[in-house]
C-alpha cells in the first residue's frame, strides 16, 4: 500500500463536490486547520475562503479558475476509474477522523457509493456530515452520551449484529442484513449508550446537532476496525 498523500495529527476536514451545509461547513473550517478538497469540493472550499491544503480524485470536475488558484504541489491527480473520488481521498488521508461534507445531498446514488466506501475503509474514522444527519461506520465498541430520546438509527451494509444498552430498543440477540432488517428510528432511553458490534458494517445515523458528540465517541473508542485487504 502507498503510503498517504496528507498525514494529521488533528481531525481532517473533507469536501466533495455536492451540497455542503452553510453553518456545518462554517463550523468545521474552524475547528479543522487541515482542509481537502475531494476534485471538485475544492471549489467549494474556495468559495468559503479557504485554500485547500490537498486537492485528490480523478480531476474531472475540478474547475481551471480552482486549480490555477491551487499550487501544483498540493493537487494529486488520481486516474483510474474503479474507484470514487471520496475513496481515492480516505485511503490517502492518515488522520485521527476525518469530517466529510458535500457527500450526503440530493443524488441518492452519490449518498449509496460514499456509505459503501466507510465500509471499504473501515479502518478510517470518518463522520460524513449532512444537513440533517452526521453518520459514520460504528467501531467495534462506541460509548455516547445523548439526551433521553435522541434519535439514534443504525442501519447494516451486510449481516452484523450487535448488543446494546441505553436504547429503547435494544439489539442483542438480531440478525441485521439491509434486506431483513435494519435498526432505524431507535432512540436513547437512557443518556449514557453502549454498543458493541461484531463486524465492520454497522452505520449509525444521528441529528446532526450531535456530531461533536459523535467525534468525541469515535476519538475515545478503544477499538478499530483492520483494514481491509484492498488498494
């Protein structure tokens, strides 16, 4: 595996070429001093003022006003087509979490692809982040603390399970698979939840007023899922 374009000590902030929430954006460029633009996210990352410190993906909606602004040393030109722009980017990002924005929008096929893609690269603890949700792929164990009645959905890629404390509805002792069953609309019956999962393919949706609680959850699991055997 090569190794990464861009290495952080600190949280990484992401931008891909779709609809990017005004505040949410706002709010993550001051609280990441590290910023990438996904091809064409970098654009948007221009817009807002702020000088992408990367620029990865096929380059094919990268726009030439954007990349002549850009320095050639920080635009990496990935060519191949088996992959999206939003893999292209996590696989060569080495960061404690990365925020993801303009990945969650209007394309319900876009949205499908970037969720695959947490799937992928398990190993990467990332939070894509919409204007109504924050979702990212549950490590094997995950402590949060929400206010009693929190909307707390979990939805699986593949066949998983799970055990739970502090849901309304708990999950031990279910089979989860997208076509069977899927763990939406549950909520927190109790402030502080526990889940344990055991294999990487559990997503878990939340408000998105909840995403500095996520973060925190996901910087202090003790447990990361290996990364899979894939370029």
């Amino acid at each position: 595996m090569n190794p990464p374009i861009l290495r952080s000590p600190d949280p990484i902030l992401l931008v891909g070429g779709g609809e990017s929430p005004r505040s949410a954006l706002a709010e993550l460029l001051e609280t990441c001093s590290t910023r990438v633009g996904a091809d064409g996210g970098a654009d948007t990352l221009l817009r807002a003022g702020a000088l992408p410190d990367a620029v990865i993906g096929d380059l094919d909606s990268l726009s030439e006003s954007a990349r002549a602004r850009i320095p050639a040393g920080r635009v990496h030109h990935i060519a191949e087509q088996d992959s999206t722009d939003f893999d292209k980017c996590l696989r060569n990002i080495s960061a404690p979490l990365v925020y993801g924005t303009g990945f969650l929008g209007l394309r319900v096929d876009h949205q499908l692809a970037a969720l695959t893609v947490l799937c992928l690269r398990a190993d990467r603890r990332c939070i894509l982040v919409g204007e109504e949700d924050v979702i990212a792929l549950a490590p094997p164990r995950l402590k949060l603390s929400l206010p009693v009645g929190t909307r707390v959905s979990l939805y699986p890629m593949g066949l998983v399970h799970g055990e739970s404390e502090g849901l309304r509805w708990p999950l031990n002792g279910l089979d989860f698979t997208p076509a069977q069953r899927a763990g939406t609309s549950n909520e927190a019956s109790e402030e502080q939840i526990s889940l344990r999962f055991d294999a990487p393919l559990m997503l878990i949706i939340l408000p998105a007023s909840q995403r500095p609680e996520l973060a925190r959850a996901l910087l202090s699991a003790p447990d990361g899922w290996p990364a899979r055997a894939r370029g």
